[in-house]
C-alpha cells in the first residue's frame, strides 16, 4: 500500500507522522510505503506571522527543518507536485518523476490573493507571508497618526485574524503612546463584527470600550491609492492613512490548473475527507471546500480523522470514524489577553472574557506547536 | 448563459452561510442563480439584507426539513 501525501504544512505533515505512528509494523515489513511530497525544506508556523507583524516575534523564530519534524519512516522529498493524473493513481513532480499510489492525500493549502481587488496588493499592508508581515512591521513603526483601516476579504485563512490584528493595533499604539492620535475603523464583510455570533457578541462591545469605530456588510471593491479611499461593493467610501488588509484566498494554483476545483479549492466530502467521486483520494486543511473555518486547527483536526480512517483501510479495509466539523481557535484579545472558540458543525461555539492565563497559554501554544506537527500532542 | 449554482453552507458556523455566499459570489457570472442552504435560521434574513444592499436580486427562500434555501441571482 503505498500512500502519498502532496503538502508539507500542518495537515499534511500531522497526517504523515500520524500515519507513521498507526502504520508502523507495515512501513517496517514492507507492505505500506508512506511518502510526503513539498514545496520547501522548511515549515513554517504561520499564525506566529500575526506577532511579526506588530513586532513581538522575529521571523526565525517562525521556522523548523521540515525533516526534523518527520518520522523516520517517512519518504521525504522536496519536490512539489505539478500534475495530478488521478485517472492513473499518478502525480507527476516538478523534477519530472511520476510516482504511483494507492491513497493519494492532498494538503497543499492556500494563498492570499491581494491582487483580486484593484490597488489592493499596492496600496495595503498585510501578515499572510514573512516579507508582508516584515513590511507591515516597518510600516507601522513609520506610522506617527491618523485612520488606520482593516479590511477584510472572502474567503481568508484564519477567521480569528480580522479581531485579533485590530486588538493588536490598540494595544500597540497605546504602548507606543499615539492611541489618541490613531483612529481605528474595522470593517467586515457582512452584518455583524465576525462571522461566529457569539464571537461578535463579545468583541462589537469590546470596540465600544476601546474606541475601535466599525462598519459591518462591507465588501472590498477597488482601492484608490491616490487620494487614499477604500471603496466597497456596497457603494460606500472610506478614507484611509493606513489600510491593513486580510486579503481573499484562493488554494493552489497547481490545482486549478489541474481542474480539481474552482479556486483551487476541492469538492470534499464534510465528515469522510474525500474527494467528491473519488474513493481513494483525499483532501485536508485550507484546500478542501467544506464550509468551516480555513485554519491550522481544522487541519489538525482532520488530519487525525483521516489517519485513523487510512490506518483502518489499510489494516480492515474500511474507514472507522467521521470527522465532525471541530475546531478550535484562540482569540488574541490584545497584548496580554486571550481567549477560545471551539465548535463543530453542529454545536457553536461559546467564547469566555478573554484571560491573561489563556494569553499566557496561546504564547505557551506558539512553541508547542512543534510538538503538535510531530503528533505529539 | 446563466448557470444555477448551489453553496452548500449547511453545518458551517465559521465562515458561516452569508461568507459562503459573498465568496460564490465572487466567481458567479451576472444572470447566474445561487441556491444557499444553510441550518441557520438567520440567513434567510441577513441574506436578502446583504443581497439588497449590494444590489443582487433576492428571488425566495423557504425551509424543508431544518434546511433554508435562500435563491439570490447576480446581478452586477
């Protein structure tokens, strides 16, 4: 049984560790060969690109050696996948090999796309990439005052990001002591301050007593960088000094290019991981279509599912388990503040005030997420 | 010529059914029908609010079985 896992990022590698561990007695004789399939040599934490940006963490400290992640029984190689021939149980890598499988596992994630809206990659900052979460960092140290606006496109990797920058931003202008100089003005695509309502109930409040103005059903248009106005697909205006973006994603382009899924997302069955008519072909993370939050938590959730339900097909033939929509988010209130959304699809979620304790947790979270790529956790 | 499109936002809290909808949205071409489902009760009234103020056409919705379908068509 061979199985292939196309992505190195927190589902494909958790998967593959995951796998390595149920799966050991057949890597070990012979009978499983478990391969991981990735674009870099390096992995990246990418919610630790969220305190880049505001200063509070450096970019090294975002990275670890992919391989040192990966358990030994894991064929790793750094050779992105360019054609997907599923007809043929083939892909085909950029080094020009094509390598068979039995279960083919695609995690390859997803990517801002700035340019999807006019004068937006120009004229904004933004924290999905090391060199914009770098810039964004430089950019704010340069700024001295005036209306600082965060907007927000459909659909983006982290639903948490929107709140949790803008709780930042004040905190960062109060430390640097231009609070009273800085206008912050939130918007957000529809009409309430975050998709989760229990979430809006706790943070619209929360702007109120910081001073953070907001406008709800607001839908990024076009920016006009020249005289600094944010136009929305609602028919509204609104100047900015500084505009900090959460650009729209898309998933790979490989996969469009592929035909696999508009966007480069892929149809996916919500509790089996699959791909929609296709029995041994799977889907993990920011690259499924399933309507949950696109997060390294529901990665990590589905990631386990499907390891257990690959490990029952390998050794009984049958899968043994749904996974049940969960995921689990913290919430950078500020600085020192924190707390937690966890839901799946059919219970919502319930977010507490938020603690210096779950802050202090969220910090302890940023270094244990290297256990939690290994499986460990 | 004008498709009919289904987003199929039962179960989601997060993004939710109306994100669901605004991305479809994005890659629907005008004339192009979108059927959401959704089992929240709330889309079949903060749909027709978002779809009015854009400026996209509200057709319908009703519930069947704990599922609401809300028909919206592009219109810009």
């Amino acid at each position: 049984m061979k199985i292939v896992i196309v992505g190195g990022g927190t589902g494909g590698t958790i998967l593959a560790n995951n796998l390595a561990r149920r799966l050991s007695g057949e890597l070990k004789n012979g009978k499983a060969r478990l391969i991981l399939l990735s674009a870099s040599e390096r992995h990246m934490y990418q919610p630790g690109l969220l305190y880049v940006a505001v200063g509070k963490m450096m970019p090294d400290e975002l990275y670890r050696d992919q391989r040192s992640l990966l358990e030994p029984s894991i064929e790793f190689h750094v050779d992105p996948v360019e054609q997907f021939a599923l007809d043929k149980n083939q892909v085909k890598t950029k080094s020009g090999a094509t390598i068979d499988y039995d279960m083919l596992v695609i995690a390859t994630g997803s990517r801002m796309v700035p340019e999807t809206i006019p004068g937006l990659a120009e004229n904004s900052e933004t924290f999905y990439t090391e060199e914009s979460a770098v810039k964004m960092c430089k950019a704010l140290q340069q700024f001295q005052g005036g209306k600082v606006v965060i907007t927000v496109g459909v659909p983006h990797k982290c639903p948490m990001a929107p709140l949790e920058i803008t709780f930042m931003l004040n905190d960062y202008f109060k430390d640097r002591g231009i609070r009273d100089k800085v206008q912050i003005h939130y918007t957000y695509p529809i009409g309430r301050t975050h998709s989760l309502e229990n979430v809006a109930k706790w943070a619209t409040p929360e702007f109120g007593r910081l001073g953070i103005t907001y406008e709800t059903l607001f839908n990024m248009k076009e920016v006009d960088g020249k005289n600094k106005i944010l136009r929305s697909e609602e028919g509204t205006d609104t100047p900015y000094d500084l505009l900090i973006a959460i650009p729209a994603h898309k998933g790979m382009e490989v996969l469009e290019k592929n035909g696999l899924g508009a966007n480069g997302f892929i149809p996916t069955n919500r509790t089996r991981l699959n791909m929609e008519g296709r029995t041994n072909v799977f889907v993990l993370g920011d690259t499924t279509n399933i309507p949950i939050s696109k997060a390294g938590s529901t990665a990590h959730f589905e990631a386990e599912a499907l390891g257990e339900n690959i490990a029952a097909m390998v050794k009984l033939g049958a899968p043994v388990r749904d996974y049940d929509g969960k995921v689990f988010c913290f919430i950078q209130a500020g600085k020192d503040r924190a707390t937690y959304a966890m839901f799946n699809y059919t219970t919502p979620p319930d977010p507490k005030a938020p603690t210096k304790a779950i802050h202090w947790f969220k910090l302890a979270y940023n270094k244990l997420y290297w256990s939690s790529v290994r499986g460990l956790l | 010529m004008a498709e009919k499109k289904i987003v199929d936002a039962r179960g989601s809290y997060c993004p939710g059914p109306l994100m669901e909808l605004i991305a479809a949205m994005k890659s629907a071409q005008v004339g192009d029908e979108l059927e959401v489902l959704s089992t929240d009760q709330g889309s079949a009234k903060d749909i027709p609010e978002w779809i009015r103020k854009v400026g996209h056409d509200y057709l319908e919705s009703k519930e069947e079985a704990g599922v609401w379908h809300v028909l919206v068509r592009k219109k810009k």
